[in-house]
C-alpha cells in the first residue's frame, strides 16, 4: 500500500444506526406516522403473495380507489434484510397516493432464516403476483436494502418467467447497496452469512444492466461516503448499460431522513417518483 491509498473501515462505513445517534427517535415517528396513514387511507391491508408468515403486502390506493389505468408502486424496506417490516413504512405510499398512483408496502422474510438471493426471488414472486391480480407494470422504489431489491427486479429476466419483458421498466433506489462485498468483513454480515462468491451473485453491479429500464439512484448527502459511491457506481455502471439513470445526492439528508419526502406529495422526491410512473403508462 502506498501513502495515497486510504484504509476504508467498513464496519463503520456500513453502521448507520451509529452514525445517527438519533436513529431511534426517527424510526418511532416511522412507526408512528405509518398507523396514522393506515388509519386514514383507502387500503387492504395483509394481503399473502407466498405462504410465509412475512410474504405479504398492504396496498394502498388513492381516495378515489383504483385507476382505470397505470402502474402500480411498490415500496419495499429497509433493515440490511434483518431487521423492520411493512408495518414502519405505510406512509411511503401517500405520496404518490395523493398523485393517483396505487401502491402496496411489501414485507419479505428476514436473514438468517432466508439468504439475501431468497429475498431477492420473493420480490420477484412478489412483482409477478401483482401482475396476475392487477395486470399493472410495477415501479420498484425502496431504501437502503429495499433499493438493492428494487434494483434486483429492475434487472430479472421477466420474460423467461412468462411474464411481461417489461414488468417493473423503473425503480427509485434510495440509499441502495448495490455491491456487497464490502459488507463481508462487518457484524452485518453475522445474519447474511455471505461469502465473496454469494455477495457477488447478489449483487446489482454484477447483473446485465436492464437496458431501457430508468433506475433514479438517491442517496443522502449526508451519509457515510460508501453509501454515497454505492449510488454513483450503479448510476454510471447501468447507464453505460443502457439504462437511463440519474444520480440524486439529496442535500445533508442522512441514511433515515432520506426517506421522508415520500410522504409529503408536494416534495421533489415524490414529484419525480410520480414523473418515472406515468412515463410508463
């Protein structure tokens, strides 16, 4: 190593929740805000897309119900696929709820029950289940591990499941890990149990970029540089591809206030998740 090279500490790199103090004050007003949603929106709530105690959705819809027409939205969690559920997240459909565009809030069973890959192929369950009940292309949107998922169905092979070649054309990435081989060495790692071969076959960077899919890849300007480099390399990997990407370094937002505009229908965030949607109808 020469004096140039710099020793990157993933552990600490990778450790939102110490690198935001105040993560659990936010993560309550999570919980919080998503019954008060649940309380007030048109919604089905429990829906089952696979016999697993976890593998069901909410959905969401605006308060005039259903649209004759136009996608569906599907907002998938965060927790570095071991921790949280739907329940934290409801608000994340009222957004584009209030724009006129469905949305159901998925949970996915957790590591170390499953491997990363399992959950990987629940969402894609997931995408082809919402198509055989509503007939509806699906834009992917989701956080931190919920935007390597969202990313994981921009890039399957819908077609060779007999499924629209375009089932989900667009997705909304925040704060996704789209490379996992840096987590190999840190405590994340206890509950995944990736080697370097697995972490590379789950990994969005390793797959054919989805040529003529729109991926937005958002990232808080605040987070930790790994994260930041996590964005800007599926970003300039898949539009070199052919995907249309943007790269969004939103502000001084960290890894848990990053998510917050989607529930404000007034903010940019939402604004352009509803702009990918109607893109596609």
């Amino acid at each position: 190593m020469n004096g140039s090279e710099r020793v990157i500490d993933y552990e600490a790199e990778y450790n939102n929740r110490a690198l935001v103090p105040e993560h659990p004050a936010i993560i309550e007003g999570w919980a919080r805000d998503a019954a008060r949603y649940r309380e007030e929106a048109v919604c089905a709530l429990a829906t089952a897309y696979e016999l697993g105690e976890r593998t069901v959705y909410d959905l969401f819809l605006p308060e005039s119900g259903m649209p004759d027409r136009g996608p569906l939205g599907l907002f998938i969690h965060g927790g570095y696929w071991q921790a949280l559920d739907r329940s934290f997240f409801s608000h994340m459909a009222r957004g584009a709820n209030v724009h006129g565009v469905p949305v159901a809030v998925a949970s996915y069973t957790l590591c170390p029950q499953v491997r990363v890959g399992d959950i990987i192929e629940e969402m894609r369950r997931l995408a082809g289940h919402l198509w055989e009940r509503y007939r509806r292309p699906v834009v992917a949107y989701g956080h931190s591990a919920g935007g390597h998922l969202a990313a994981s169905l921009l890039a399957t092979d819908w077609g060779s499941r007999g499924l629209p070649r375009r089932l989900v054309p667009a997705g909304l990435a925040i704060s996704g890990v789209f490379d996992l081989q840096p987590l190999i060495g840190t405590s994340i790692n206890e509950k995944l149990r990736l080697d370097r071969k697995e972490a590379i076959d789950v990994s969005p960077i390793a797959f054919a970029a989805p040529a003529g899919t729109h991926l937005i890849a958002a990232v808080g300007g605040g987070e930790s540089s790994e994260f930041i480099r996590q964005s800007r390399v599926i970003a300039d990997i898949w539009a070199r591809g052919g995907v249309e990407t943007e790269l969004d370094i939103r502000g001084q937002d960290n890894h848990f206030t990053v998510i917050g505009p989607l529930a404000d229908p007034d903010s940019d965030l939402t604004h352009r998740l509803v702009t990918m949607a109607r893109s596609i109808c």
